[in-house]
C-alpha cells in the first residue's frame, strides 16, 4: 500500500444544530442502521455532524439551484448533508494511484469510477473515493450507481476514521455491497472487510495490511495493489 496523506472529509458541517459527539465505541456498542427518517436522525444525533434532514430529491435539487455552495463537496449519509473538505494533494494522489492500478488490473472487466457518488437509497449518496463496479461503462451515463452494481469501495481516512469504520461500513455492509476497504492513514494500514450481513449491517471478516503489502480485491485475485 501507498504512503497516504490528509482526508478528504470532515464530520462536522454547518447548519443550525448541534449534535453530541459520539463516545468512543466499537461497532458492537452501535445501534442497527436506521430505516425510518425519525430513526435516522436520532442515530445521526449520536455523531458529531452537525447537518440537516433530507432526502436525496431534495439533495439534488438544492445542488441544481446552486443552494449548496459549488465550490464545496457534499455527500448525504441517513438524510444527512455531511460537507467534504477540499482534497489536499497527498489524498488525490493516493485515490489516483489505487485507481490507475485497479483501471490497469481489471480492463474491462470492471469499471473505477474516483470520488463520484453511490445511490444507496433515499437518504444516503456517499461519495467514496473509489467505486469498483460492474460493467458496462455506458449504464452510467444516465444514472449514478446503485448497491448492486459495486464490487469494491475504498474510503481514504483520517479525522474520519471512526466514522467509516462505522457509520458507513454499516451502511454499506447494510447494502450488501460485497467488499469496502478502508485507507488507515493514522496507522498506515489497509483495512479489508468483506462477507456482508446486510441484517447486521456489518462484515463477517476483516483483515488488515501494512505499508508495502499487497492486497486484491475478491473478484480479481491477480490484481495486487500497494
């Protein structure tokens, strides 16, 4: 694995109320993953995102109207607008560089889309930092992709490491989405989860990887990243 540099998201976005900060916890202490809005936001109120309830309709239509401010990153997590911090030189050139070698690794086998957004459902669009998906290239021109298309997602992070390795490997083992990676960049580790249980909404096995070793996603044994 690549050395990594500083995060591309932040937990903390502004709106008019503020949430509690979550006690550190393990993925067991966590509640199940929200399916009601009223269930979504009192889990999102355990998270220290300070943000405003709506769904993906809404989301997209105030990105149309220029309502949130184009020159920032959003992504929307359990009806959530969570704000991206600009990407710093370091966490572009990691994304690219694991992208360039997936791209290399899969032909056309798959298809990697670099931080563009994944439709879960109604209420969360994440934006990882890379989407290892099904093919054909061309279903995407209309749509962005949906659970069922996704081999791999790989998040780069930092001050938000706590968050993906809950909130959002809940919502994507949640979505069955067969494999997540997580860049560690604190420790300099690869973090694999794979084997969802979407019920539990989380993955029944983990490995981690230092600097320097290789790993592949499931589907593509013969393609070893670092």
């Amino acid at each position: 694995m690549a050395d990594v540099g500083t995060p591309r998201s932040k937990d903390q976005s502004e709106a008019s109320t503020s949430a509690p900060a979550l006690p550190d916890a393990t993925l067991d202490e966590l509640p199940m993953p929200p399916t009601t809005t009223s269930e979504q936001l009192a889990y999102m109120s355990r998270f220290d995102v300070t943000t405003v309830a709506i769904n993906t309709a809404m989301y997209h239509n105030m990105a149309s109207a220029d309502v949130l401010e184009s020159a920032k990153g959003y992504e929307l997590l359990h009806s959530q607008i969570i704000q991206l911090e600009p990407i710093s030189p370091e966490h572009n050139y990691l994304a690219q560089h694991l992208g360039r070698q997936l791209d290399r690794c899969v032909n056309d086998d798959a298809v990697v889309f670099i931080q563009g957004p994944l439709a879960i459902d109604e209420y969360s669009e994440p934006q990882p930092d890379i989407l290892l998906l099904n093919p054909p290239y061309e279903q995407y021109d209309h749509r962005h992709p949906r659970p069922e298309d996704v081999v791999l997602v790989i998040e780069v992070a930092s001050s938000t490491l706590k968050t993906d390795r809950t909130l959002k490997l809940q919502l994507y083992a949640g979505a069955n989405i067969p494999e997540y990676w997580i860049v560690n960049l604190p420790d300099k580790q690869l973090e694999t989860h794979s084997t969802p249980d979407p019920k539990r909404g989380q993955y029944l096995e983990t490995k981690r990887y230092n600097v320097g070793d290789e790993a592949s996603p499931k589907p593509f044994p013969d393609c070893q990243l670092r």
